[in-house]
C-alpha cells in the first residue's frame, strides 16, 4: 500500500503548474550516495541527502548541539530512569500519504535492533528491551538500566513505515519519511531530487520547491559552479577550495570545529595490530601537526578520541604521551617487542580529496618506524563494502561524532559494537563503556569518559589525525542557512533563495 501510494505520489511531482516558478536549490557534492536507507548508511554524503531532510527522528540535534523535540513533542521519565513515555507529535504523515503512529516508531526502533537488518545504529539503542505502543500517539520504551545518552541517541534513530520494518532494500533506493523533504528521483552519477513535502508538519515550511544534490567529482567544477551560481551550496568542503572560496564574490564560507575527524583505522584482530605496542608504535610514528599543515592546510588541530568541541568532555592531547611523534624511538619498541621490520600492510582509503592528501603524508610517516604501507585508492561502494566486512589491515576515512560520548565510543569501541569493524574487545573499556551509559552521576560519567579516552588514544584500533574545520560554502542568493557540527543539513528547510 505505501509503496503504491508513494509511485502515485512521485508521478504528481513531475507534473509543472502553468506559471508557476518552482524555486530548486543545487546542492553539489563529490560523490553518489551508498544507499539512501537511514539504517544502513554510514556513508557522509548518504548521510548528507537524507539525514534531517527525508527524514526525522523522536528528538533532533540543533545547531547549538542541544537535544530538541522533533517527532516526539514531549517525553515523561520514570523516578528510577528506566522508561521513557513519549507523546508523539499528532497529524504526521508520511511521504506516501500514510499517517504516521507510535506503530510506525515501535517497528523503527525493532528494525534498527534487529539482528537480520544489521544496523549499525543498533548499539545505540540496545539498552531498549521493552517497547509498547500504548495509543497511536504514546510510545512507552522500558530500558535494561539507565541510559544518560538515550535522549541524544534517538535523534539519529529515523522513523520509517512499519511495513519497512524487514525489507532491507526498498528504502536503500527509494526513502519514505516524514521529513521537509520528499525523496523524487535519483539519477546515477547524475544527482538525487527531492521535492519539498506538502504536507509537512511545520507550517510554511519548507521554502523552496526542490533540493537537488548534483554529484560533481571535480572539486575545480564545483567550486566554478558555486561563483558562477550554478550551484547554491557546497557543503563540507575540503580546506584548499575553502581557502579559494573564501575570497570569491558573492560566496559566503560558513565554518564551525568539526564533531567528525579524520582517521586511520587498524584491524586488531589482524596481526601486528592484535598487539597494544603496535598499535602505540604506530601512533608515535605521526606527527599529526605535519599533517594538518600539509593536508589540510593549517585548517584543524589534532585530534584526540573525542572533538574539542565538546568541551565538557574531551581530554586535551597535550596528555597523551605517544602524540609526541617520534619515529626513532616507534622503531625500537617495536624490535624490541620482537616485531620484524620493515612491517608490509595495506590501506584503504576513502575517495575524498581531504583523507586521500592525509594518507599520503601517513604513508611517508610511518615508513620511518618501518611500517611499508600500500595505498588503495578504493570507489565508495567498495570502501564501505571491505569496512562493514572489516577487510583491512589498515583504512583512512572520516567518521562522525555525536554530541554525547556514549553516540560515538560505545557503538565503536565496546566488543561487538555494531560499528566496531576493528574487531577490537578489552574488557576495561567494555567495563568503563557500560558505566559510562548506566550512571546518570555527571562527575561519575565525565570519569570514565576520560579514562575511556586515555586508553584509547594511544592503545586502541584508531589513530585519530585530526578534527577539521567543517566548512560549507553557500551563494549568496540563499538565505537562512545553519552550519551544524554533525554535518547535516538540517536548515535545509528555513532556506530561501532571493532573486
């Protein structure tokens, strides 16, 4: 019924109203999205289509990193913080035209848990074990102990159809939300459309007709674009077009300290990097300084397992003793721990200009502990193909953040986390993670937090290079434009564009 509904309704979209104008912002971006389904993507630019455009969660994170209504206009906690009730917002409906109940969140919640589905959001939500639809518009969520981050945790949670709930490939081409935005067409290599939702819980919004991300490889044609006005926005934008961009007419860069980083990724299930001092060697090998400089042109500092942008909770990398690089003394730790040089490996990295320019300089820096490292310049299909199926030895790519330590660390670094492709299991960090999420005593969780982060630094599957500026560069026909932290789009629909 809803996909029908849905076919009927994107064949409306394509009819023009006599004399009507239709306002469409372009948006262009370096490369086609890697499904469009929320609980499977883990691509940014699948991410950066659908995320607050198709679709929406209970909650949503504001420009401000704050926790906002969004589906779930207000929520009631029991004393002992183990249940949640939630009043859904009345009158949503989905794109298809279907009215969206608390059956619809209830079966979003069971698919980003389920087994079969394998999301990799599923440790986000894992300490749900109960969920109840108590009317059509109250939801009850019963959790195994209290969760601090659940709040935070449910803005990157979509709701979706409940006939959705096990089909794992409609919605990868095809999204259905209740977003501003209403998927229309995709057109391989060429762009996605997507057409602004009539029926839209908010009231005169949104404010243009049409959004339509154009996949644009070359970074030179997107930049001629923009100043040419051909194109309205480009969001993320590496450092040597923002500096470009920067001083061309009738474009404004918006910049804000990045929740994502840069990273190098290591398989420690795969030998060397099953051994601590490996892992260390490798970190004391980079001199993540250089690499700022000469890869992302001055524009970020080093970046340590959470972004100092959350500034409640990130240790500062001047304490982390293996960031002072030091590629002599990488060398004889790892003789002495009988490693034999040089080491042979592998890499793979993402295709964007930014972690392409970092493995370099990586690739240069660790030759001088003995670490040989082969680069492989991988399409984005296949990147995150050999990332969920943790085939590497090493990858470079850039990850997400979260504006709670929990959103990040725990689906990543706890043993069998659902992002946590490293194979990487310690029990002092599954200890300290579980704590981290169960108690709702701040100084208790800020303390576990930085013990977490201590350890991981230096010991654990992930060197972290950098946290970027995040820069999104924007004509100056648009108006009512947000950077947000996390990437999304999420003013997408408060803009306008003037004539």
């Amino acid at each position: 019924m809803h996909l029908k509904t849905l076919g009927a309704a994107l064949a409306l979209s394509t009819c023009i109203v006599a004399g009507a104008q239709a306002a469409t912002l372009d948006i262009a971006v370096d490369s086609s999205p890697a499904g469009l389904d929320p609980h499977l993507i883990t691509a940014f630019n699948s991410v950066v289509i659908v995320g607050d455009t198709v679709y929406e969660g209970l909650t949503m994170i504001a420009e401000d990193l704050s926790v906002q209504p969004a589906l779930a206009s207000s929520w009631e906690v029991s004393d002992d913080g183990l249940n949640y009730t939630f009043e859904l917002e009345e009158g949503v409906t989905f794109h298809d035209g279907s009215a969206m109940t608390a059956e619809d969140v209830a079966a979003s919640l069971r698919r980003v848990l389920s087994e079969e589905v394998a999301s990799p959001l599923a440790s986000r939500i894992s300490p749900i074990t109960d969920i109840t639809v108590v009317d059509d518009t109250t939801i009850s969520l019963t959790l195994d102990a209290p969760f601090a981050p659940i709040l935070t945790s449910l803005a990157g949670i979509a709701i979706v159809p409940a006939e959705m709930e096990s089909d794992v490939e409609s919605l990868q081409q095809t999204p259905v939300g209740t977003g501003p935005f209403r998927f229309n067409e995709w057109k391989p290599n060429g762009y996605v459309s997507l057409v602004g939702f009539d029926d839209y819980r908010q009231e005169g919004l949104p404010k243009v007709d049409e959004v339509r991300f154009n996949i644009v490889p070359e970074a030179a044609t997107r930049q001629v674009g923009l100043s040419s006005g051909q194109f309205e926005i480009l969001p993320g934008v590496d450092p040597a077009t923002a500096l470009q961009l920067q001083a061309a007419p009738s474009v404004t860069v918006h910049e804000t300290r990045e929740l994502s980083y840069t990273l190098v990724g290591m398989n420690a299930e795969r030998a060397p990097f099953d051994q601590a001092v490996v892992r260390r060697a490798f970190n004391m090998a980079l001199d993540r300084g250089e690499i700022i400089q000469g890869a992302l042109f001055g524009a970020g500092v080093p970046a340590g397992p959470l972004s100092p942008a959350l500034v409640n909770w990130a240790v500062d990398t001047d304490s982390f003793d293996c960031y002072a690089s030091d590629p002599e003394a990488a060398r004889a730790m790892l003789e002495e721990a009988g490693i034999e040089l040089p080491i042979e490996l592998s890499m793979n990295v993402l295709p964007r200009q930014d972690v392409k320019d970092i493995a370099q300089v990586v690739q240069q820096q660790a030759a001088e502990a003995g670490f040989e490292i082969e680069l492989l310049n991988q399409e984005i299909g296949q990147f995150v193909q050999d990332w969920r199926n943790s085939n590497f030895d090493l990858f470079a790519s850039a990850n997400g953040g979260n504006p709670d330590p929990d959103g990040y660390f725990y689906r990543t670094f706890y043993g069998g986390g659902s992002t946590n492709v490293f194979k990487y299991d310690d029990a002092e960090i599954n200890r300290l993670l579980d704590e981290g999420r169960t108690t709702t005593d701040a100084a208790a969780r800020k303390a576990a937090y930085d013990a977490i982060q201590n350890k991981l630094a230096c010991e654990g599957p992930i060197a972290h290079i950098a946290y970027g500026t995040l820069a999104t560069a924007v004509h100056d026909s648009v108006e009512g434009f947000e950077i947000n932290p996390n990437r999304r789009l999420t003013s997408l629909k408060q803009v306008s564009l003037s004539e």
